[in-house]
C-alpha cells in the first residue's frame, strides 16, 4: 500500500514572508561588527532593491570602523526580529537575517536616501541626519529566513523581487483587537485544530498572524506551544476578501465581517 502524504496548506513564499518582516519593521540590530553588543539602529528599512538604509548614531563604534576602513566598507550583518500581534508567551514569531557590506554614502546620496524612505515611512529621527546621526547602507550578498514555516536561504534577487503581503502592516492592530473585542471567534477557530490539540487541557488559542492565504494560530498549552496554519476558503488580495474568508472559516460570516469591519474603521480614523 502507498504512504498517505499530508497536503500543508498554502502560504507565502519565502521571500515573501521575508519581505513582509521587513515591511513590518520589527527590532533592528547590526551584529557582527566587532563590537562586544549589537548595534541598534535609530531607523532601519528595507529598499525595493533588497538594500537597507541604517540610521546610526554618530557615536556608533561601528561608523569609527567604516571611517578607518581602507575599502569604506564593513561586512556586518542585519538581524530583523518580527514578533507576535499579541502578548504571546514567546513572543518572536520570525527571524530574518541580512549579510552584506556596510559604508556610508556621501551626503547627497545620504539626504536622497532619507527623503525616500521618508516617502513610504516616516520617522522623526530622520530629522537627525547630520546633526548626530549617520545614514549607512548595506548592500546585502545574502539573507536567511528563520519562523514557523521553515528556514530558508535567500538570493538579493529573490529578496528584491518578492513584495510583502497585503495585510502585513494591518494585522498586528486587526489580530490584537479580534483577540481583546472577541476572544469567541479563536474559541470557534478552535474546531479546525488537530484533534490532539482541541482535547488538550488548558490549551489556548491565540492570534499569530494572517495573511492572504490563511490565519496563523498559537495554541499554548501546559506543556508546549505549538504553531497551526488554518488556510481560507480561497485567496484573499482585498480587505472585503479578508473579511469574508475569515467569516466562512470562523462560520458565520455576517458576525465575523461585522467584527472585521470595526476594525478597518477604527485604522481609518
């Protein structure tokens, strides 16, 4: 007789649930550098390019090591950590690390690369660029992916080339109120658990994370956590298309679009 595989649910692809950490924003902290603790940015982004822009303060140890550097450049390497919606028990639900080489543009390019992350997000310690902070760049050569869906090597083409996903910015205030305003919809998410799981005592059902292809649960138990993906009825790319995939996975879609809804009006105030 033939083994019986079991079909994983469909989810985003590495790059881009990498490129949706990034996007996410997280903690920032260059690691690498010589320096005996990490270095914390000020600002950090990622670029469509797949290159990431550094805020530093001008007492960085390692801006003194670009400066002495005979090439200008620094290999050093970026770790993004994504953490969870929720007050989670562990709460880092994804690592992704970015190594590459660290210089300083002159400052034309250094004041055009400010504007521009400026555009897409901005920051009031954008303010201090040359007046006590420093803009660096890291220019990656390769990235790695670390969170409940696996681990995985990343090419800078792939990390240019993937864009996040269209919920990435919105579900940490969307999961964070679902779980605070209506705790009974995890409880009715709970019927499409393993069985194992469902009849474990003291289980809890807690927010993950959501994106176009599925919610993510954390179910903490007396004796361990464990991480399910429950995929929707079909694709969601739209904000209507979210709130009528989740109504027909919770099971009743009005009530569920209602608390969806709220939601989205409350992010649009």
């Amino acid at each position: 007789m033939g083994t019986t595989r079991l079909r994983r649910p469909p989810a985003p692809t590495d790059a881009e649930r990498a490129r949706s950490v990034a996007t996410r924003g997280g903690t920032a902290a260059l690691v690498g550098t010589g320096s005996p603790r990490p270095v914390v940015p000020l600002v950090h982004h990622l670029l469509a390019d797949g290159s990431a822009v550094l805020l530093l303060d001008d007492d960085a140890p390692v801006l003194e090591q670009l400066r002495t550097s005979e090439s200008g450049e620094l290999p050093v390497m970026l770790e993004l950590t994504d953490h969870a919606p929720v007050d989670l028990r562990e709460p880092v639900r994804g690592l992704l690390w970015i190594t590459g080489w660290l210089r300083v543009p002159d400052a034309g390019s250094a004041r055009r690369t400010a504007l521009q992350v400026a555009d897409v997000r901005p920051h009031p310690r954008l303010l201090d660029l040359g007046h006590g902070a420093t803009l660096a760049r890291l220019d990656p050569g390769s990235a790695v992916l670390a969170d409940a869906e696996g681990t995985a090597s990343l090419a800078p083409i792939d990390l240019a080339a993937a864009r996040p996903d269209p919920f990435c910015r919105m579900e940490h205030r969307w999961l964070s109120h679902l779980e605070e305003a209506h705790p009974d919809v995890f409880t009715a998410l709970a019927r499409h658990l393993p069985p194992t799981l469902r009849a474990t005592p003291g289980a809890r059902v807690r927010p993950l994370g959501i994106d176009r292809f599925g919610l993510r649960l954390r179910v903490e138990t007396p004796t361990g956590d464990h991480d399910v993906r429950l995929a929707w009825p079909s694709e969601a790319t739209t904000v209507p298309e979210l709130r009528t995939q989740l109504g027909l996975l919770v099971g009743c879609p009005f009530r569920a679009a209602g608390e969806a809804r709220s939601v989205e009006e409350q992010d649009s105030a």
